[in-house]
C-alpha cells in the first residue's frame, strides 16, 4: 500500500524556501518501517522550480493538483495544513475523495490539530486526522483508518458511530535523539538553499497570543549536541551543504548544548553557515561569541511588544532593558537579527503601540548607521486570532468575519474571492484567522503593518534624515506620524503598495517614495515643514542617482544646506542655500557642495 504525503501551496503564497520538515520526518518513519510505500510532494517546489502556471480559476488549480496526486495511485493521502493552507487541503480532499473514493484522505499539522473536531465534523470527506506529533503514532493510525479499529490508537480524531472522537497524544517523544534522521533523499526537490534540521521542539514558555504551546503541549525538549552535530556531517557528506536552519522556537534556550555543539564545529573545522531562533533574554556575549565561531550568521527574535505593560499582559516577560546590550553584541559579531513584533492585542493602548513603534525605529536605525539597513529584519503583524490559543479562546464570541480582507498576506485568499470560497472559511471553530475584534483602535491601525513593513521601512533607510526630522516635529511619536501619512496616503494607495503586489523591488521602491514624496509635499510639519522638504528632495535625489548606471552629472539647488543637514542631524536647520552636484562617471559616483 502507498501513502502520499501533500506540503499543500495555498497558490498566493508560493514559498520555496522552507522544507516540509514534518511531513519528511513521518515519511522517514514510514520508509524505514517497510510497512508501505511512501512518496511526498511539495507543491510550493512544483510551482516554483518548474514553473507552472496558477491559473486564475481556482477550480482549475484544485483539478491540476488532485490529477497530479492521484497519478502515484495512492491507498492514503495525507495534507499538511497550515493556516494559510487549510482551506485549500480541504477543496483539495473533497475533489481527491469525488475521484477516487476508495483513497484514505487523512489531515495533519497544526491548524488540523487544533481544529480536528470541528474540521471532521463539518467535512466528511476526511476521513481522519493526525493530532499532535505523529513520528510515534502515524504506523499505527494508518493501520487503524486501514482496518476502521482505532482501539488504542493515539493522536488521531475519527468518526466511530456517527460520533467524532479526538484522542490526544500525550506520549510525546521524551528523548529527541531518538527521533529519525530525515531521509531527504524522499525530497524530489533541489536543496541549494541548504537544510533545515529539526533540533528540538517545544516552548515551555505560556504567550497568551501563540498556537505553538498548544500544539506541543509547552514541552521543552532538544537534541544533544553530539546528535546535532551528527546531523550536520551526515547531510554535508551525503547532499554537500553546508546551510542550516536550526527549526526550533527556542534553540538557545539549552546553554550547554549551544555551547557544546559550537565547540564541536569549531574543534572539526567545520566550515558551515547557520540559523535559529531566540528569546532576546537567554543569550550572552560568550554564548554569541562561540556561535559566530561556529557559524552561526542570523538570529530570529520573537520581543511582540515594546510595552513593559503588555509584556506582562500577553504573558510573554521579556525583560526589554536587555535588549541594549544584546544589539551591542550582534553589532560587535556581525549577525543579523530578525525582530518581530505584533500589533492589535485587545488590552493594547495607543500608548502601548508607540512603545513597540519606538523600538522598531530604534532598532533599524541603530543598525543603519552601520551597515546601511542590510544587517537587520525588522517584521510588524497585526494580531491574528489562530486557533487554539488563550486569547483566541477568550474573545471567540465577539469576533466578527472579515473574509478575504486581511492585510497579513500569508493568510490572503487571493483574486479567488468566490462565494464558494467565503463559505468555507465563514466557520469561526475552524477559521478563526478569518476574523477581528472589532475595537476602535484596532480598526484605525488595520494597516499600520503595512505600512510599516513596506513603506516606512523604506523610508528609514533610504530617506532616514527626512524621517527623523518627521518625528521630531510630531513629538516622537512614530504613531502620529502614521495618521499623519494616512490624512494624505489613501487606504486603497496603501494595500496596492503592498510588496507582495510587486515583481521588481525597484519599481515598488519607486511608487513607495512617490507615496512619501507626496506627505511630504502636502502636510504640513509645522516651522520646519520647508526644511523637511528641501532635505527629502535632496534624499529622493541620493536614491535615483544611486539607481542610475550610466555616466551623469546634474547641479541641483536647495533652500537649505542639506548636506550639513545629513551629516551634522540637525534638529533645526537654518536656511542657506547651497549648489549640489550629482556626479557619475568611470565607474565612481560622488555628491558634493559647489562652492
């Protein structure tokens, strides 16, 4: 018998940079068991390696997806769904099932998981679904949906006389060492960008806003350092790479294995680039220090909120003051940070929200000085109601649906805003990301993620001069300079400007300083609103030099002396005119006063 196990595409947010992990490592245990045959197939991969086309019909594409699968005659499939997915998998498991009823369609992953009763209940074409984690259950449920005796199986919600029954895995797997190396060999797929390796699972930490604890019941474990490192010259030896993203929420929490893993790289000379992730408060200088010996180029930080207040409310405790300290050592070490932030959590004040924009600003501007805004990634969501977590939970009554209107793009539903499609994720127990808590402030700030994340970033590091002197004429405040730019910015300009909407990063660079360039010529800031002026268009000038290829030379005047401006920060500049020129030639670029 054959099982296929599907890495769904949700056809809007087509990712090719991330492996299957879960599904490769239930594959892995299936293969290595004998008992079937087992093949995967990533349809992000498909659609991007091989380039084929997303048709405007969604139908269409449910059709071209379920032939493709039902080519390998499989007695079982398997989805992998996500949040973004999960509507998709079930289109897709009710066309598998109209085709060939006698396939087994299971569910898995962490948005089945958590909605696994009312998931089975609403769609009985699925006929079971994997809950929790899977590498110690998945043999025996696939004998159980075989065999329809699910007596003692674990992990698996089934339908047994017309009831729903949802039975947990509490057995999680304790020794992680003793989990399967992942036979990647299974992935038809092209593994240039490296691998990424399962080092451990679990948060044991409680986040009022977070699904993950959920799901992994906030179980901390990881693997040995020996393990790890025993992963690591396996794929380099077996597939030659030498990337690695270390998939664990909280790697760094276990120092000694941190420690001992880098002492390990260090100590063989093992010449490899790595990843992972952090709380900004289990991390010191020595720890650091050995990871960039190690390797280790790029940190993600989940900080949520620069509220002390919120801090305590979301239950996420990060101690905010560390955070100076931590950015002063990635700086020294050279590895880039990515800092994430959420917005919108129904307890937050507008006062909060400025707290967490203030960081963010300073955070991308401290880095700027050095290295040009290259070396960090700063990430701003709206707050998104997934299942299975507290706050979800707390407020499931009073959310209202708002569709396929979501300005988090990983959850867009795309040009397919089908009745049909509405329909399906009009279910608040199932799809509760499809709906908001409809409060004054999170309504006002519905796009503040957008606007950070593709226009104000931009503005920071391309026309940062110009900023800074924005802010300070609205009393730093980065929130009013939002509804500042929202007075002249309309909302229908600011969703087309999202960079999803774009295929070339300088024509959407472009149309963000158009936007910029207009609040800027058309609100007023006040006694230095002409200085502000003068010193953007003399930014906006820097940045289209800087895109020119060809030799050129333009004197250009200004009623400040904007060059003193940018170089000294001024906070209020005095007006002089001055002559700038613009001067490219034999391959060397140069701006400079004319005197």
């Amino acid at each position: 018998m054959k099982i296929v196990f599907i890495n769904v595409c949700d056809y809007v947010n087509i990712a090719s940079s991330s492996y299957p992990l879960g599904i490769l490592s239930l594959a892995t245990v299936i293969k290595e068991s004998g008992e079937y045959e087992v093949e995967v197939i990533d349809f992000n991969r498909i659609y991007t390696e091989q380039g084929v086309d997303i048709s405007d019909d969604l139908n269409e594409n449910i059709m071209n997806d379920t032939n493709y699968i039902l080519k390998y005659n499989p007695d079982f499939v398997s989805l992998y769904t996500m949040c973004n997915s999960h509507h998709i998998a079930i289109l897709l498991a009710k066309q598998i099932k109209s085709q060939n009823p006698k396939v087994k369609v299971l569910f898995g992953g962490p948005h089945a998981s958590l909605t696994a009763e009312a998931t089975l209940k609403k769609f009985d074409f699925i006929d079971a679904i994997g809950i929790g984690e899977g590498e110690n259950t998945i043999l025996e449920i696939l004998r159980a949906v075989n065999s329809s005796d699910f007596t003692d199986v674990r992990g698996i919600g089934y339908r047994q006389n017309g009831e729903i029954l949802c039975i947990d895995n509490d057995n999680l797997i304790s020794d992680m060492d003793q989990m399967p190396i992942i036979d990647f060999d299974l992935y038809k797929h092209n593994l240039d960008k490296g691998i990424s390796l399962d080092v451990g699972r679990g948060c044991p930490f409680g986040c009022s806003f977070c699904s993950t604890k959920t799901f992994w019941k906030r179980k901390f474990r990881i693997k040995s350092a020996v393990r790890i490192f025993h992963e690591i010259t396996t794929y380099i030896e077996k597939y030659d790479v030498y990337e690695f993203n270390f998939q664990h929420d909280l790697f760094l929490v276990n120092r000694n294995v941190v420690l001992e893993l880098c002492d390990m790289i260090i100590q063989n000379n093992i010449k490899i680039s790595w990843y992972c992730s952090s709380r900004i408060d289990t991390i010191d200088e020595e720890m650091i220090n050995k990871m960039y010996l190690a390797g280790c180029k790029s940190i993600f930080f989940g900080i949520e909120t620069g509220s002390e207040r919120m801090q305590k409310l979301i239950n996420k405790n990060l101690n905010l003051g560390s955070l100076d300290n931590l950015v002063t050592l990635l700086k020294k070490y050279n590895i880039t940070p990515t800092f994430s932030f959420i917005y919108g959590f129904p307890d937050e004040t507008e006062k909060d929200i400025d707290e967490t924009l203030s960081i963010l600003y300073y955070l991308y501007s401290y880095f700027y000085e050095d290295f040009k805004g290259r070396n960090i990634t700063l990430n701003l969501s709206k707050l998104i109601f997934f299942p299975g977590t507290e706050i979800t939970n707390r407020y499931i009554d009073e959310l209202h649906y708002i569709g396929n209107y979501h300005t988090d793009a990983r959850l867009s539903i795309g040009r397919w805003n089908s009745e049909i499609l509405n329909k399906l994720i009009r279910d608040k127990q199932i799809f509760p990301q499809y709906f908001d808590l409809p409060t004054k402030l999170r309504n006002e700030l519905r796009n503040l993620d957008i606007v950070f994340n593709c226009i104000f970033i931009h503005t920071i590091m391309y026309i940062n001069e110009t900023y800074r002197l924005v802010l300070d004429s609205m009393n730093n405040s980065n929130l009013k300079v939002y509804y500042a730019f929202t007075e002249v910015v309309s909302e229908s300009e600011i969703l087309n400007c999202h960079i999803y909407n774009y295929n070339n990063l300088k024509e959407y660079i472009l149309d963000v300083m158009k936007l910029i360039k207009r609040f800027v010529n058309t609100y007023e800031f006040g006694e230095n609103t002409e200085a502000i002026r003068n010193i953007f268009a003399f930014e906006e000038n820097i940045f289209l030099f800087s895109t020119i290829n060809n030799d050129y030379e333009e004197v250009v005047e200004y009623d400040y002396d904007v060059i003193s401006m940018k170089k000294n920060r001024l906070i209020n500049p005095i007006r002089n005119n001055i002559k700038v020129k613009f001067l490219k030639s034999d391959n060397s670029a140069s701006v400079y006063k004319v005197k």
